[in-house]
C-alpha cells in the first residue's frame, strides 16, 4: 500500500457523485421498486422476528431509508464497539432526527473488553489475526448473538461486488452459523446505483465516503482506500484479503475464531 495513492481530502471523490443518466435513474427505480417489494415480503413473513443489521454504511443508510419511507415496522439494530469513528455517530445523530427515531444499539460487554485490553493492549489487533478476530469478537460478534437471539431472519447490506468474500451473495440465505434466514436486499446492486439511490433520495451518508472511504467500519481498522483499489481494501488492511470479513458474515471465519481459542463466539 503506497500511501501516496490515496487521493487528497480535497479532491471529490467521483465513485459517490454518479452522473445521474436517464438510464441510471431508470435502473435504480427498478431496482428500488424490487428491492421494496423484497423488505415488505419479508416484514409480512416474518415480523417481529425480523430485525435490521444496520452498520450505517451507503447500503445500510439506502436500506434505512426504504423501510422509513415505507413505514415498514421492522427493528433497526446497530452495534456499537466504541471504536467508531467521530463521523459514525455524527450521523447516527442525523439519521434519528431524520427518521424520528431511535435505533437499537447494541455494546460490548464491558468486563470482556476490559479483560481483552488488559491481556493484550489497547491496538492488539495489529498485532496478529487472531488478535484481531478476537477484537471483533468481544466488540461486534457477542453483541450481535443478543441481538439476533429470538430472531428467525435478519436483513443486511451486503452486496455481491463488495469483495472477493462476498462473490456469489444471494438475496436470500440460510444462515447456518446463527440458525437464521439472511436477507440481502441489495445483493445485486452496484456502487453506483447505491450511490444514485443516495443522491435521487438526499439520503444523509458518513461524511468520511467523501474521503475515499467506501467501506468503514472502528476507527483504527479502517482507512482511505487508493483510487481502482478493492471497495474492502482499507479494511483491515494490514491482512490477506481472502480473510477480511469480521466475523459477522463469515462462517468459515467463525469457524476459525472457534478454533483460535477454543470458545463458542455463535
Ligand atoms: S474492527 Fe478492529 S477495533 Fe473493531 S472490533 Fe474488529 S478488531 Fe476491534
């Protein structure tokens, strides 16, 4: 990673302000149209035991957006690691006043993080993988087991063309790792049609995508990606890319995180 590539904060990051074409409109009106239909399907289905994965990303906010504008009755979760950064919770605040609402947030458990950070310092997770699944473990998978407990699906915003881990994403999944039907409403949406949805609607975004972060996720394990670099590449950054997924969507890696310490994380 040559730090030099990462464009300046001044120059305006082209991938999130698509030339709004007829056709894109029309593609994107489309989608939308399906991608509504979807979430009403699956709020009638399932009901309570429906709840929404939001991590405030560009997908997650055009998917909070259908559900508000919809007015569908589904739960709105979000997990709070208190690692996120200061634009995170600028617009959570936003999103609330915007929807009058208030999100589910989920923390850690404070005597897990305490006893992580004791053991093995406050940045471990540069030190090693299983460090850092073991971060995201404490912080992101035992908070999402709460919050999915009881639930029989849960919505994402996953998408196909995100990472090399996400290939071949479907709408609907079973979900064998938590026992749940997973729903990815935008699973065959590009960048730029989550980016035309975002500008078509005034949807509010995190202000650091401006700033060439596509994909964010804790402060110290996310950074500005270079520009024709993978949309994940500055996540955790510092490993192969074959392994960059938290836990949350990766049964293999779950699986491992497993077998690291020879705990039950799902
Ligand atoms: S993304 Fe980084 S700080 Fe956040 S939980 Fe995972 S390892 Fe910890």
């Amino acid at each position: 990673m040559n730090l030099d590539t990462i464009p300046s904060s001044t120059v305006r990051n082209p991938a999130i302000h698509p030339a709004l074409t007829d056709a894109l409109r029309a593609a994107v009106a489309a989608k939308t149209a399906a991608a509504q239909d979807f979430l009403a399907g699956a709020a009638a289905e399932f009901g309570e035991a429906l709840t929404f994965a939001n991590s405030l990303g560009a997908e997650d906010v055009v998917l909070t957006d259908m559900l508000s504008s919809a007015r569908l009755p589904v739960e709105i979760f979000l997990l709070d690691t208190g690692r996120l950064p200061a634009e995170t919770y600028a617009l959570l605040a936003e999103l609330e006043t915007r929807y009058h609402t208030r999100f589910k947030l989920l923390f850690p458990e404070a005597a897990a993080v305490e006893a992580y950070v004791r053991a093995h310092g406050i940045n471990a997770f540069y030190e090693s993988a299983a460090l850092r699944r073991a971060c995201c473990r404490v912080r992101k998978l035992e908070p999402l087991q709460r919050a999915l407990a009881g639930k029989k699906a849960w919505i994402t915003g996953l998408r196909a063309a995100q990472s090399p881990t996400r290939d071949g994403l479907a709408q609907r999944e079973t979900d064998t790792a938590h026992g749940l039907v997973k729903l990815n409403p935008l699973a065959d949406w590009s960048e730029t049609e989550v980016w035309t949805y975002i500008r078509l609607h005034d949807v509010p975004c995190n202000a650091l995508h401006e700033r060439f972060y596509p994909s964010i996720g804790c402060a110290p394990c996310t950074r500005a990606i270079s520009l024709g670099e993978d949309l994940r590449a500055g996540r955790w950054w510092w490993e192969a890319p074959e392994s960059k997924e938290c836990g949350l969507h990766d049964k293999n890696l779950r699986n491992k995180a497993v077998a690291d310490d020879g705990s039950h994380e799902t």
